[in-house]
C-alpha cells in the first residue's frame, strides 16, 4: 500500500483551541486486556464538530469527511491498534476506497503526552502538525502529563 501523502497540504493557519460549548462522549479505548482496561483507557471523544482551519483543511483534501476530536485527559492512554473505519465506510457507501485519517494535533506539545504511529513515537509538536494514518497503520496514544491532550481526526477519501 502506498504511502505517499504528499498531495496533503500542510496546516499553517492553525489557531488556538478552546475547549468550550463541546458535549464530549465519554468512550473506553480499545482493545483491552491485562494491562488496559477502563480504568486506564477512558477518553472523551464529539462527532461532527469542527473550527475554521480544520474544516477548510479536510475540504481540501477530501471529497468524503468526517471530523471529530479527542480528549485525552492525563493519565489515560488508546491502546495499540489499527482503525478499520466501519461507521465512516457505511455511512459513505464505501467498499475499496482507501479510508485515511488525519490526526491534527490542536495544541502545542506538552510534556507528557505522546503519540505513537508504526512504532516511530511523536513528540514536541505544533498545533497543526498531523499524522497520516490508514487501516494498516497500528498507532497509540497517551497522556502522562498534568493538562488535556486535544486532537482532531479528519476521517476522508479523495476519490
């Protein structure tokens, strides 16, 4: 599977995040086993939202989106996995289309928190820098810092 992105603009009017007026669903990270549980998987997650930059960005790149954003509050962490992007892929119609997500960073990296894609480990972002992920990508995600760690995942396909 190719992975060459680069007809993906780079985001650099990204703005601050304010996180207010959202009403976050509180979901469970998966999968879950020994070591992950709810107790340390828990992370807020709203549908169908977005801001100016983040729209405009995912209208570019895609015919088909969807966005929605994550919190992750300290001490929580999304297991290792791999998105297979059923809701979207049925909302959509879609069968063979190749489904990316785009997970857009909303803050500046604070110490403590962590991103991980294809076991290379993401750390002292920007807001508004991304990683590009597909169904074969596994990738995680913590929070062992002391404030919420905020992304937003565009969900799309070009074609």
């Amino acid at each position: 599977m190719s992975r060459d992105y680069s007809w993906l603009v780079p985001i650099n009017n990204a703005t601050e995040f304010v996180d207010e007026g959202y009403q976050w669903l509180l979901h469970e990270g998966t999968p879950q086993d020994q070591n992950y549980k709810a107790h340390n998987t828990l992370h807020y997650q709203v549908f169908d939202v977005s801001i100016p930059y983040i729209k405009e960005f995912a209208e570019k790149s895609f015919t088909k989106y969807a966005i929605s954003f994550i919190k992750q509050m300290p001490g929580m962490s999304i297991p290792l996995h791999k998105d297979l992007y059923h809701f979207f892929k049925t909302k959509h119609q879609l069968e063979d289309e190749k489904v990316l997500r785009i997970n857009i960073f909303l803050d500046d990296w604070k110490p403590g928190h962590y991103f991980e894609a294809g076991g290379k480990p993401y750390v002292n972002w920007k807001r508004g820098e991304y990683v590009v992920l597909d169904s074969e990508l596994p990738h995680r995600s913590g929070n062992m810092g002391d404030v919420p760690k905020y992304t937003a995942q565009v969900t799309g396909v070009r074609s």
